[in-house]
C-alpha cells in the first residue's frame, strides 16, 4: 500500500530487562462480512456495549482451512508480560476461562512467550475445556529446551521442532496441539524440511494442522506442497497493510485462513495509548517508530477516522478496528490479546457490529487519504518477517528467506 511510509528503524538504545528482554531479543532475531448480518445496537446502550454475540452462532465461527474456530481467537502474549509485567497468574486463568464463556475457542501461545509462561497458563485454563477448543502454538525460536534462555537466530531444525513440540505438549497439559505454527521463517533451513517434521507430528497424533507465522506467499507456496497450511499468522489491521501485497492472495487461492495478530496496533486504534501516554523502558513499543510521541500525533487521523464511525454505532475504535478486518475476508480470524477481563469483552462485543457498505467505504477512503508515520516493528523485528510480507519486498519470482533444499 503506497499510502504508509516504510521509514527507516534504528534501535533507541533502550534496555529491555528480564523476561521481556529474552522475549524481545528472541522475537527480533528472528466486503460481505459475517457481522453484516448481525443485530443492530439498541438505542440505549452505553458506547463500546455492544448486543452479546451468541456463542455457536454462524456468525461467531469461521474455517482456517479445514479447521473450524471462532470468529475472534484469544491472543495469550501479554498474560506472560510484553507491554507490562506478566498479570498475576489466577487472574490469568481466569481470564483465558473467560474468554473461553463468552465463545472464544481459538486460543494462541507459542513457547517463546515467558519464554514457556504462556503456554502453562494456557494449559491449566484450559484443560477442564480441552476437548472443546483450539489451542494454537509456535516454534522456531533459538529457545534453550532447559531454561528458556531465547539465543540469537532462529532454530527451525527438524529435531528441535519435535523437542520443542514435546515441551509444549508438556506445558500445554495435552497430548495433541491443534495447531503448531512455524514462528518465524529460519533463513538456514529449507521450509520443506520444516514442513515434513510437521507432517511427521501429524502423522504420529501429536500435531493435528501445520501454520506459518510471518511468512510471505513463496514460503507459504513451498510448504503447501510438503504439507497443508492451514493458516497462515501475520500482523494485519488497518494501519498494517503488508499481507495485502501477496499474501492474502495466496491464502485465498489455496484456502489457507488468516489469523491477524496485533489486530488492534498494539492497543494504539482503541484511542487508549495516546500522544501524551507515556511508554515503560520495558514497553516493546517503546522501541518503534511508529510509537514515538510525534507518531502517535501524527497518526491520531486514523483514531478519529474510527471514532467517527464508532460515534453513530455506539461502540468504540477499536469495536470497529475489529469489525473492518473481519469484513475483509470470511476467512480472516483477529487474535487480539488483553490482560482484563472489561477489554476482552468489549472486543468480544465487536461480533454484534454490522458495518454497512457505506461504512467501509468511509474507512477505506478514510485510510487512503493518511500517511502512517513511522514503521510497524523495529528494525530487529522487521528483520525476522519473510520476504514478501512486509512493505518494500516481494516474494514473486523467488523463495523467500527460506533456503532451497
């Protein structure tokens, strides 16, 4: 998309301590919707109090290929801590439990995050539901199988992949992971290599669907042919354009699903992280260009854009960030995560919100009049995406950062 400016990042020379500085250091190396059919807000609610979404409803579910989940999934990152410390651990089981009442049945973790903290609040939330959700997790960081110290580089060798998938199975409290996501592209080893230990884990009842996490359409491609992608995990929101370039193109010729993680910009399209708000030195987003005071600033037409919208459907920005990205495509599942109980909800909300043609159309044309300030990840992050899902590059004609056998 021409309209956002790939700055340049350079790294601010901010520390990140204790457990997010591994999770960092590891994670840098590395138009019909179904809302439209929706019931309209009753005049007398309170904005963002959207009418409940139904649990099992067709309009609360949605395929990832052939693996069927809910419209929105639970993003389980910040329970382990990224923007703040990790959230007491009862309070984060109850949370997960939660989401899981009010129809969430898409659950993501991934070893990385704690490093392991995640995927153990996951498993004991989740294991008196086991049989009645989806739990997704990843692999691929260079993550210490012992200590969960998180080295430089990547690790994608088809050995590790099976310990590390014996250690989430560990933490998870189950003996099959519904979904096991690549977390990045490991630029030393070949994608089909990745995808065939993938495809041994299904074959041997451990891993029932193989994703791709940051990957651009060659990579995808190359390891459909291996073993069916089911879905395909990149950032995607309205001010992250990027797998427009190729990737959404791939997944529907293919009939991969989406899973859109940071749906919601890292909390800044809820109107919440303001000019003025104040970042932690811990704060991951500290680190970014487009986090900067000026930025956020400059970038506040985007907040206004959805709050206009928001103001006639008595929501809020973010209630209509998420239902413009499920108007996409009915095949795109947003993840956002959250560490209360009142945000989940009200994203959950965002379910019963019917956005009109007219209203797409004024947030597209909206969208295509503003210049987004500052690039969406640091340039140790951004380093980590594959060839062709990020702005500035294009997997056509190549084989992504992913080696040739």
């Amino acid at each position: 998309m021409d309209n956002l400016k790939n700055d340049p990042v350079s790294e601010n020379g901010l520390e990140l301590r204790d457990r997010r500085r591994l999770l960092v250091t590891g994670l840098g190396l590395a138009a019909t919707s179904l809302l439209t059919s929706g019931p309209a807000s009753a005049q007398t609610q309170q904005p963002g109090q959207l009418p409940t979404a139904q649990q099992g409803t067709q309009q609360g579910r949605r395929r990832l290929g052939t693996l069927e989940v809910s419209a929105l999934g639970f993003g389980c990152m910040n329970v382990a801590g990224m923007y703040n410390r990790p959230i007491d651990k009862q309070e984060a089981i109850r949370l997960i439990r939660a989401a899981y009442d009010r129809g969430v049945t898409l659950f993501d973790t991934a070893e990385v995050y704690g490093p392991f903290l995640s995927e153990e609040l996951v498993g004991e939330a989740l294991a008196p539901v086991r049989s009645r959700v989806i739990i997704a997790s990843k692999f691929g960081f260079n993550v210490d199988l012992k200590t969960g110290a998180v080295g430089p580089g990547h690790n994608s060798r088809p050995e590790h992949i099976k310990r590390a998938t014996e250690g989430s199975l560990r933490r998870l409290k189950t003996d099959y992971i519904d979904l096991q996501y690549q977390h990045r592209v490991d630029p030393s080893v070949p994608i089909e290599d990745v995808a065939g230990a993938v495809q041994d884990l299904i074959r041997e009842g451990k891993v029932r669907h193989f994703g791709l996490s940051g990957a651009g359409s060659a990579t995808i491609r190359r390891a459909h042919k291996v073993q069916q992608v089911t879905a395909v995990q990149n950032e995607y929101s309205i001010w992250t354009r990027d797998p427009e370039l190729e990737v959404l193109q791939a997944c529907e010729e293919l009939g991969i699903g989406l899973v859109a993680w940071s749906p919601l910009g890292m909390g800044y399209l809820t109107g919440t992280v303001t000019p003025r708000t104040v970042l932690g030195q811990e704060d991951l987003r500290a680190s970014m260009t487009r986090f900067t005071p000026e930025a956020r600033r400059a970038n506040w037409q985007i907040v206004e854009l959805l709050q206009r919208v928001a103001n006639r459907k008595q929501a809020t920005p973010g209630q209509v960030a998420l239902a413009w990205l499920l108007a996409r495509k009915p095949w795109i599942v947003p993840i956002p995560g959250t560490t209360t109980r009142k945000h989940m909800e009200q994203n959950m909300d965002a379910l019963a919100l019917p956005l009109s043609a007219a209203d797409l159309r004024e947030i597209n044309d909206g969208f295509a009049r503003i210049q987004v300030q500052g690039a969406r990840l640091n340039a140790e992050l951004l380093a980590g995406i594959d060839i062709g899902a990020k702005l500035g590059t294009s997997s056509k004609g190549g084989h992504g950062m992913s080696p040739l056998p």
